[in-house]
C-alpha cells in the first residue's frame, strides 16, 4: 500500500491515518437539448435500451462535470461548455451491482449546425436521435429514465433520489 500524507489505497479502499474508507463509483450524464425541445439520446452496443451522453468518473480525481464532458466528447464527439446539476441518484449496492452515485447535468440547448456534426464512437454507440421527452422517456432504461423525468419535474431545482426515487 503506497501511503502520502496519510493516505493511501489498498484492495480498491482509500485509507486515512489507518481507517479504511469505501470508494463510491460514480458517474455523469449529460442533458443536451435542441431548438426544437427535443432530447439527445444515444443507443449504446453494449445494453439494451438507450441512454443519454455519458459515463463512469474516473478514479483518477476526475469530477463528475470533467467526466460528462469527457463522455460527451468521447461518444459523440460534442464539446459540452456549459451545465448545470439537474439530479443526483444515489444507488445502493445490490449483488448485480455496486451501487454509487449518479449526476445529471442540464447542458442547455445546442444548435442545429453542432448537432449536425455529431460523431458516435462506434465501439459504445450505433445511433443517436433526438426525441421529443415523451418519447425520449418509453426508450430510456429504467435508471436514466427516473433521473431525466425527476430533473425535468421541476427544471430550475436540483432533484435528489435514492434508488432511482424522490426522497420525502
């Protein structure tokens, strides 16, 4: 175990002063929009269903919005400058799955010209569309889905869930 200033990792847990702290996987979403009110959505090759531009945050000090905008350049070649914090899920561990954090960012509305030069990284991504939010939310997979209609529940406020739900 490699230690600087009290801290180190070890078997994937960061440990401080000799506590052993969990790591949290975490990822980051992008709602990008255009004139029309319509919603990116990309389907991935890799799961069933669509998705939005996005992806995991890198272990390396990567932030939430550094790693929305890595994704979105990186799936679809856009260059996202702007964003707001939408929705936060947390997602308990679950034998399927670990769990962690999920972010959401409102990326506003890009021109048709951008748009229009969309590039998908063929290896994640066989198509995109952009889709009115009804139909955006039948094709969504379930997680996704419950976080994009909770951020545009109420568009202007920063939605928390657990487990994909409003917390009360």
């Amino acid at each position: 175990m490699a230690m600087e200033d009290g801290v180190g990792t070890t078997a994937g847990r960061l440990v401080l002063t000799g506590a052993a702290l969990p790591r949290i996987p975490a990822s980051a979403g992008a709602l990008v929009w255009d004139r029309k009110g319509r919603l990116l959505i990309l389907k991935p090759t890799y799961k069933s269903g669509w998705t939005i531009p996005g992806g995991v945050v890198e272990a390396d000090g990567e932030t939430p919005w550094e790693a929305c905008r890595r994704e979105a350049h990186e799936e679809c070649g856009l260059d996202l400058r702007h964003g707001r914090l939408a929705c936060v899920d947390f997602l308990r561990p679950r034998a399927s799955r670990p769990g962690g954090m999920r972010f959401l960012f409102g990326c506003g509305v890009l021109d048709d010209p951008t748009l229009a030069g969309i590039v998908l990284q063929e290896e994640e991504v066989s198509a995109y569309r952009l889709a009115r939010v009804d139909r955006a939310l039948r094709l969504l997979s379930g997680p996704v889905r419950r976080r994009v209609a909770a951020a545009l529940t109420k568009p202007r406020r920063l939605q928390y869930l657990e487990d994909g739900l409003p917390v009360r």
